[in-house]
C-alpha cells in the first residue's frame, strides 16, 4: 500500500503527526481510551506509549508482542483486547 501512496501526500501526513503536540489536552479527555502498544515497536517506545495512558484519565493500556502494527502482527491478541475494552 504504501509503495502506491503518493509520496507529497504520505509526508505531509507524516508531518502532520511530527508537528501535532496534544500534550495539554490529554488531561481533559472525558471518553474512554484504550492505548495500545507494542512491546517491540521502534517507533514508539513502550515508555511514550505509558506516558500518554498516564496523561488521559482512567485510560486503559495494553502492551502486546508486536511491533508496530498490532493489529497484524498480534490480531488475536489485538482484538482480545479491544473486546474486552468495549465490553467493560
């Protein structure tokens, strides 16, 4: 898929993501959450991912062995705990 994404277009999206700060809206977030990381993800380390589940109120964090991409690469898992979540 991204071999056929529009590059302009695929890094002003990535841009987007670089320069978006959400830091001091955290807190305010009244829905629940659900943060999902990958124990081996080299894009976003375990430790921002825990901050952000730290910064929204009563959000739920789950940690799977995967990358970055969870939901492909540990599907069972992944939609184990998203069950769960909105079940809760």
């Amino acid at each position: 898929m991204l071999e056929h994404a529009n590059p302009e277009g695929y890094a002003a999206c990535c841009a987007s993501v670089r320069d978006t700060d959400e830091h001091e809206s955290l807190g305010s977030m009244r829905v629940p959450a659900m943060v999902v990381a990958g124990k081996h993800d080299p894009a976003i380390p375990l430790a921002d991912a825990r901050y952000l589940a730290d910064q929204i109120p009563a959000a739920h964090f789950v940690e799977l062995r995967a990358a970055h991409l969870s939901n492909l690469e540990a599907k069972d898992d992944f939609n184990q705990a998203v069950l769960r979540f909105l079940q809760s």
